[in-house]
C-alpha cells in the first residue's frame, strides 16, 4: 500500500526504466526484536555506476518506517540534506560512492498487511517480493540492484530461541538481558526482494542432500513443534526436485543450507528467499490424516516451484517487476514438467490445461487482461496473476514444443550460463534459446515476444477439405486476436500438433514427404494452409494434441466427430478435451432451450456424450481410472461463464445438472460396482495408481447422490465413519454438504468437533461450507463470518470462506438482488482497511460483472461505485478501478 500523504496513484511505465546510478557492493544489517518494535541499522556501500552523470542522486526507496539516524561516511546528515517524497528518498551528494548508515524504527505487531516484517502467531517472518523490503529499512528496493548480505538479528533467547536469515549461519551467542543473536551472510549477490528473516520458537526437521558434484547440503523444514509429524512429504519432495533440476536442467543447488519456514498468516502460497524460503502452512504440511490428494500434490508442487526459483529467479532474477513473467512462467512451466513426471502426465496436464481455460482464459477476456510482460501498472502486487504465471509457463512451454526437448535444454543452459547472477529481461531469455539453437535472433525474439506483448487469447479457426479422389488433404488454419489499447496485433507463433482419426482408430498421413501418426506445425502468419498426402478416408482432426497453444479453437466438428475422438483418439488429452467440448456444447445448448421455454427442454434428449460415455466409459474406469474419474467431471459454471456472452450460473446449473443426470444413468451399474472396490477405505498411498481408485471413488459417491441420494448418503457416512484419511473424509462431506444428503448437517457439526484443533483442515471445513452450490449459501457464509473460529487475520480462512464463496460459489454469488455482492464489499472493506494484498484479489471476483444479465451488471455497479467511493488501498483501488473501466 502506498501510505505516503494520500498521493494520487502513480503509474508506472516499462519504457521509464533507467539504470540505477549506484551499484551496492554490500549490505550489512542489524536487526533489534524489541518487545513492542524491531530498530533496524542498515550499513550500505554504494559505487556509482560508470554510465551515470556525476551529479547523479542517490535513490533510496522507504515506507511506514520511523527514521532515526542517517549518517554518510560516518557523518550525521540532517532532513536538509536529503529529499524525501512519497516513498522516494534521495540523496545528492553521494559523489563517487561511499557508506550510508541508517536507523529505523519499525512495528512488526501492528503490520496487518503482511508484508515487510510482521508476526504471524508469535513468529516474526518477512515478506519482501514484491516492494515489502523498504517497510523494513531504506534501501534500494528494486530487483535490479543485487549486492551481498550479512545480516545480525538480536532477539529475546526464551520466545526467539530460532534466529534465520539467508545464507550460512557464521556466529551466533548470548547477548545481555537474557538475549541472543545470529549473523548469516549469504556469499551470492541478491536483490532485495529475496530477503528473508525468521525468529520464534520452531522446531525442525532435519535431513540432507548430497549434490551431483558431491557437496552436501543441510535441509530444514522449520514448524510449530505441533507440525512437526506433517513435514515428511515436503521433506521428500525437496529432495526428488532437487535431483530433478540436477538432472533435467543441469542446475545444482549453491549454499550449504536449504531452509522452508512453515508460517500460518501469509498472503500467498510460499516466497523464495535465497536459501530460506517462506511457506504457507497450507503448502508445506501434509500427513494423510489431515490431507487430501490435492494437498499433497500441492506440496509436492509448490516446494519444487520454490527450489526451481533458485535458478529461475534467483542466480538470474528479473531487472524490472514487468519481468516478472521471466521467473514465474518459467518456473510454473518447470514445476509442471516436474510434477508430470512424478504423478500422471495426462491428469497433470489436462488440469492444468482445465485450470488455465477456467481462470486465465476469463482473465483475458474481462477487464482486468493484461499482457504476459504488461507496459505499465500502479500497484505491482496486482500483477502476480494467472496470466502472468499460467500463461507465462504455457509460452515456456511452446517454446519448448518448439524448439523440442533438446533445444530447449540448450537454451536454458546458455541462459543460465549467460545471466548468472545479473537480472536479465524477456529478450535474454528468447535470444538464449535463438543462440543456442543457432535461429537468426532478431527474427526469433520479435516474432516470439509478441506473446508477452499482446493480452487476450488468440483465437484459431480451422477449415479443412478430405479429397477423396486424391487421398489428400488440405488443413487451412486462421488466427486472429482482438486488438486492445496500444497493441496492434501481430500473427503469433503458433505450434500446432495433430492427428488423424479414422473410422477405427489413428491414421498415418505424409505431410512434407514425412509419414507419421502425429505432426507438428507451426502457424506464424494470418493465415497458412497444409497439404497432407494419404490419407486414406475421411479423417476427423485430433488438434492441439496436448493443448499445443494457449488458444481458444474453433473447428467445425459435429457431435458425430467429438464423440469419435472421445472413443478413439490416441491422444488421451484430447479425448478430455473432447467431452469437454460436447458437454459444454449440450449445457448450453440446454440452457438456451430452458431461457426460451422451449417445451423439449422437459423431455428426455438424447446427449451424444451420454452415448459415448455409455459405450467406452466402464472398460476405461478399469483401464485407465484416472482419466475415467476426469472425463465425469463436467465443465463447472466458471468454466462455462468464459463459454457465453450473457452468462445466467442459475440456468447453467440446472442445465449441467441435467446433462449429468443423463450421463450417469447408464453408468450407474459400473458406477456401483467401483464403489464396491473400497479404495477409500484402505492406508493412504501417495501414488499415481492409488489416487486415481480413490479419485474415480470420489467421483462415483457424487455421481451416486444424484441417482441414488439415500445410498450415497449411508455410504458417504460410512466413509467419515472408517474414513482411514482426509482424502475420503473430505470427498464424503462435500458430497454430503454440496449434493445436500440426510444427515449433511450432523456430519458438519461432527467433522468440526472432531478437526477443531487442526487450521489447516478447519479451513477446508468453512470451505467446503461456502462453495456449497445452493443460493441458501449466502445466509451459511454469513453465520460462517460469525463462527468463533473465523479469523479475519489469517488470510487462508478469509479464503475459505469470502473467497470460496465469491469465486467459486456462483448461484450463491449472483444472487439476483444483489445481496451477494452486498456481502463481499462490505468483506472487502474490512479487510482493505488491514491487509490490501488480499482485499484486492478477493476484488477481482467482481470482474465478471461484463457477462452477466442487465439487472445483475446494475448490481455490481452500483457496488463498484459505493466501494470507489470509500477510502481505499491503493492496491483495492486499482483493481476495482480497471474493473469499473470495463465496457462490453
Ligand atoms: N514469488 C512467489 C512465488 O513463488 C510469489 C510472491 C507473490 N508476491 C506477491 N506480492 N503477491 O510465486
Ligand atoms: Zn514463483
């Protein structure tokens, strides 16, 4: 939050960027915990850089912070020496370099916001990334000024016995008053923003990794002694990412300690601090007892994603926060490929690619799009989204498609090698894989760099004609993007890889004299045509096998022809995505009969997915159950809101609900008999093969309360009953809540009584509660607000219920009056006034409003305007602002 003399928002513009004029060589810092405030004493030695004018200024960045001295080569200076506005402090006779000395006093209790240095639960921990580091002392705070470290924290033994910043621990002992301190110093140059400071009591789990060139490096996972039983998972998945990055991308690990802190109020999911990362509790912990299967994956994923950061981020970070991209995209794409290989590459990527269409898509079609690399922002905290993360790793990714495996290695090792320990931008990364794959480079970076200009989704429209005379055919692909302000579109470089599908099953076809059952293009100008030779009936086209390219596909195919690439398409993604086409495809068209009255929306249809489940679907549960239990999983309303230009979620509901209803019928006797297996019911496993039984179980209980909700009730019960883990535990409350089953309240009160004591599973409690898709929602979260164990202080339980029931709760959120929305800004602005992090991005939920009927965006407007009206974070303030902006 820019608290700074109510300034007016400023704007900030990539095409601004300067240099800085000073280069810092090293800091030194003493941090004092006091029992009601910490004193900072920051000791920097600065070198004006070569290319800066003599008279260059000395920039300083600073925020919230009580000054107290400031000396310049051992040299008091007074306020007049210096100019300080907003948070923007400068000092003009700093000559060649020289050591600046400051004091400050800062309030770590009353930092509510979570960022710079606060205390979550007694423990005092940072978060620096993007711009928190100027709330803990006056510093350049900026990604591209790197220097080395060593720091000295000072605190009370008895409540701080654990004393941890970056890099190695080089003294530590007793200080007076029944105190004591630590000093590390962390050896590798770093930005601010990769700064980190714990001190609390903690306990530790320790254990170690030998790496390839023999080193060995301690691992410590630090926790609240009580957590210390859920660590083992994470502690695993350190250790495999670590040989992972070794082996995949040559990247060895570079200090002799490794550190995670496990902290219960935290703005996001973890932070990747040079050797001492930051998590949220709900990222690190995991025991089978306490967590699902989408927990423990989410573990296994999010420590990787911050080990990856070492490289990805970290020996080379970003020089600008419009670089972002450059560290996050790659490094989701690394954590991708990482937990592909771990798990199932097919579920992996088709919930990803799921994921990216629900959220991201929307992102880029409402009014918050903005491009991959965006040319300017107010608040950077608004801008670690999912089109910078997801869809920055999906151009990582077809970058990789591209160039294939080989050459993607070959351009990621020159990028590391060439920008190690520099902070490099987009352009370094593209010329890397250019060079290193010897393609004429400015051609390359040009073309490619388009993806991180241009925001919105591309859209592909595929014609293609079968010549039955000649066996040929010819495939004509288009590609076009809206235009939004100050980016005339360009053709995008678009992989596109492909198949044939015949009557019976994959054909091979020649293209360019190569035969093959599968091709790759690439589409770079408006419009391009292909001619394939031998193709020996009339095919139907698997396309984007593997989701190829972030783009939305328009192909003329009939239900006819999706149905036969459900049955028969090698490609397993693509059979996915098949169903998931024709099952939005019958949804709306369901929809749309039920908006006009149509009298057959009251009679039994006939679903072409219904027939192609029917006939494929009980051999695939038993040969592959994991993408089984995904293809049941129907497109959800927000999936289905990004499909329509006037979006009703309460016809929608009803129309997917009946599109299930015919889907199941048929199935209901392979349906019973998985669930006869008990999976559920037996030790947990963290396996691929065991989370698909217990996932296709899942699915089978929920699809059971549709056609059966008095059996699927008493076995839900008995699930919670002999549940052995969280896994079937959770999957039996929420189909007891969501499907609303005999005894969903009893099982509620009991689920509480029996996990009260547990955060983390407390939190997918009211979750579970707030998600429940029913308008009777609204008045549950309400009570939920009210519940003795809501706490508007943790960020995951305002989560669990305003942002569950806002962002993933639909027919309760958009209620036609209003009241929904209601709720959420007056949740809004308690929760601005204390942490504008989290205010904002629980905000973006009212991005919607373009798609919704004219009463309903009467709604939100009127909301919009009454909040824009209230005093703001900047942070909330920008947001609502671009939301307002928008027009249809
Ligand atoms: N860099 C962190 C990651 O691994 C996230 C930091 C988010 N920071 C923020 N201000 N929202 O993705
Ligand atoms: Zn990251």
């Amino acid at each position: 939050m820019k608290t700074e003399v109510g300034l007016t928002a400023i704007t900030i513009y990539l095409k601004d960027y300067q240099a800085p004029h000073y280069a810092l060589e090293h800091t030194d810092l003493h941090v004092e915990l006091l029992s009601d405030c910490a004193e900072v004493s920051a000791t920097l030695r600065f070198k004006r850089a070569a290319s800066a004018p003599k008279d260059a200024a000395l920039t300083l960045l600073g925020a919230d912070l009580e000054l107290l001295s400031v000396a310049w080569n051992d040299q008091p200076l007074s306020a007049d020496d210096w100019q300080w506005q907003g948070e923007t402090w400068q000092f003009n006779g700093a000559g060649e370099g020289g050591v600046l000395s400051t004091k400050v006093r800062i309030y770590p209790d009353k930092n509510l916001a979570l960022e710079g240095l606060y205390r979550s639960h007694g423990l005092y921990c940072t978060q620096c990334e993007a711009e928190g580091f100027r709330k803990i002392t006056l510093f350049p705070d900026r990604p591209d000024v790197l220097s080395t470290f060593r720091t000295t924290i000072v605190a009370d033994q008895a409540s701080c016995p654990v004393l941890l910043s970056n890099g190695n621990c080089v003294a530590s002992g007793k200080a007076e008053n029944g105190r004591h301190f630590a000093t590390w110093e962390d050896p590798h140059p770093k930005p601010s923003y990769l700064f980190a400071l714990v001190a609390g009591d903690l306990a530790v789990l320790r254990d170690s990794f030998t790496t390839a060139s023999g080193r060995e490096v301690a691992l410590e996972i630090y926790t609240a002694e009580v957590d210390q039983d859920k660590c083992d998972h994470a502690m695993r998945s350190l250790q495999t990412a670590m040989r992972w990055d070794e082996q995949r991308y040559g990247c060895e690990y570079d200090l002799d300690r490794y550190m995670i802190v496990a902290v219960s109020h935290f703005n996001m999911g973890a932070m990747e601090n040079k050797g001492l990362n930051v998590f949220n509790t709900s990222c690190v912990l995991a025991h089978p007892a306490t967590t699902t299967d989408a927990g423990f994956q989410r573990v296994e994923a999010v420590v990787a994603h911050e080990y990856f950061h070492n490289w990805s981020g970290n020996r080379v970070t970003c020089r600008d926060w419009f670089q972002l991209c450059l560290k996050e995209g790659f490094t989701v794409f690394r954590d991708q490929q990482f937990s592909a290989e771990q798990l199932s590459p097919v579920v992996q990527r088709l919930e990803d690619v799921a994921f990216l269409q629900t959220h991201q898509f929307a992102e880029d079609a409402g009014p918050l799009a903005h491009a991959v690399r965006p040319e300017s922002f107010v608040e950077i905290n608004n801008f670690y989204t999912l089109t910078i993360y997801e869809k920055g790793a999906e151009i990582a990714r077809m970058l990789h498609t591209f160039l294939g495996a080989e050459g993607f290695r070959r351009g990621s090792d020159h990028y590391f090698k060439t920008y190690d320990g520099q902070a490099a931008i987009v352009e370094d990364f593209l010329s890397s894989m250019a060079i290193a794959n010897g393609l004429a480079v400015d051609t390359f970076v040009c073309q490619w760099l388009r993806w991180y200009r241009q925001p919105g989704t591309p859209v592909v429209r595929v014609t293609s004609a079968w010549h039955a005379d000649s066996k040929t055919l010819s495939l004509t692909l288009t590609q076009s993007q809206t235009s939004h302000a100050g980016v005339t579109p360009e053709p995008l470089p678009i992989p596109v890889r492909l198949g044939f599908i015949g009557e019976t099953g994959e054909l091979t076809t020649t293209l360019a004299s190569v035969s093959a059952s599968s091709h790759q293009l690439l589409l770079e100008k408006a419009e391009q045509t292909w001619h394939f030779s031998q193709v020996e009936q009339a095919p139907v086209l698997s396309l984007f096998r593997d989701f190829s390219a972030p783009v939305r596909v328009q192909a003329a195919l009939s239900d006819e022809d999706l149905a036969r690439l459900i049955r028969l398409d090698s490609n397993s993604f693509n059979r996915w995505s098949a169903t998931y086409t024709l099952a939005t495809r019958e949804i709306l068209a369901l929809a749309e009969q039920y908006r006009r009255g149509d009298v057959r929306a009251r009679q039994p249809q006939d679903s072409a997915l219904a027939g192609a489940l029917a006939a494929m679907w009980p051999a695939l549960a038993t040969s592959d159950p994991a993408l089984a239990s995904k293809l049941l999983q129907l497109p959800n309303l927000a999936y289905l809101s990004d499909q329509v230009s006037c979006y009703d979620p309460a016809a929608l509901q009803r129309a997917r609900e009946a599109l299930l209803l015919q889907v199941l019928t048929p199935l209901e006797g392979s349906l019973q008999s998985i669930l006869a297996n008990e999976h559920m019911l037996t030790p947990y496993v963290y396996s691929a093969a065991a989370m698909a039984a217990r996932s296709l179980e899942a699915v089978a209980l929920d699809a059971l309360a549709r056609l059966q909700p008095e059996a699927a009730a008493t076995m839900a019960q008995r699930w919670l009953s002999v549940a052995p883990h969280m896994s079937a535990e959770q999957a039996a409350l929420t189909t007891l809540v969501h499907q609303q089953l005999p005894g969903a309240d009893a099982a509620v009160q009991a689920f509480y009584a029996r996990w009260q004591h547990e955060p983390l599973v407390l939190d997918q409690w009211f979750a579970t509660q707030a998600s429940a898709p029913h308008a009777s929602a609204r008045n549950t979260v309400e009570a939920l607000l009210q519940h003795d164990d809501f706490d508007a202080a943790v960020p995951n339980r305002v989560r669990a219920v305003v942002g569950q029931f806002a962002s993933n709760n639909p027919v309760a959120f958009h209620d036609m009056a209003g009241k929904g929305y209601d709720l959420l800004a007056q949740q809004l602005l308690l929760i601005d006034a204390r942490n504008p992090q989290l205010a904002s991005r629980l905000a973006g939920a009212l991005g919607i409003w373009p798609k919704l009927d004219p009463a309903r965006q009467a709604c939100v407007l009127k909301t919009l305007d009454a909040l824009l009206n209230e005093s703001l974070s900047s942070d909330t303030r920008e947001t609502l602002t671009r939301i307002r902006a928008a027009h249809d």
